[in-house]
C-alpha cells in the first residue's frame, strides 16, 4: 500500500511538472504575442497621426484654391460676375417644381 501512495504521490508531481512548464510555455508565447500586438498598435497610431496631417494639409483653403485654380480653371469672380438672389425668391423656386411635379 505505501509503494502504490508512493508512485502515486510521484506521478501526481510529475504531472505538476509538466504541466507547470507547458503552462510557463504558453505564457511565454502569449507575452510575445502581445509585444507583437502593441508594436502593430503603435505602427497603426503613427500611420493614423500621418494620416491626419495628411487630410488637414490637403484641406487647408490655401491648397483648396491651388486646386481650383490650377486643375479646374476656376477663378474668382469679379464683383459685376456675382448675382445675389433674396431669399424670398429662393423659397419660391424651391417651391414650385415640387408642386408642378404634384399637378402632373
């Protein structure tokens, strides 16, 4: 009966063992895993910030009127060019189409 405790007792720290080194193994590899993880985060936040200069230097006015000016051939209009229009004739414009297109 004692040597049957006995190889019982070894195998239970044997099995201990080897599972307290495959545990240690397996957080060893999630360990890397994170590093790996929190280097793409950061890579990801520094394309992120690059990409954010990126979208307010292309749409500061000075570049928005480089681009008006030199690819679409649009200028600023004299001041004879530019029509006002009251507000009151705005709202009726608006108005009418939509109730012409109920009388059809």
């Amino acid at each position: 009966m004692a040597r049957l405790g006995l190889l019982l007792l070894v195998g239970w720290f044997a099995y201990s063992a080897i599972s307290l080194v495959s545990v240690r193994y397996q957080q060893r590899l999630l360990y890397v895993d994170l590093g790996r993880a929190q280097a793409v985060e950061n890579e990801l936040g520094i394309d992120w910030r690059y990409l954010q200069l990126e979208r307010a230097k292309l749409t500061t006015n000075a570049r928005i009127q480089q681009v008006t000016t030199q690819k679409l051939n649009m200028q600023i209009p004299h001041i004879g060019q530019i029509i006002y229009i009251k507000d009151s004739e705005l709202v009726n414009n608006l108005a009418s189409p939509a109730a012409q297109q109920s009388n059809q």
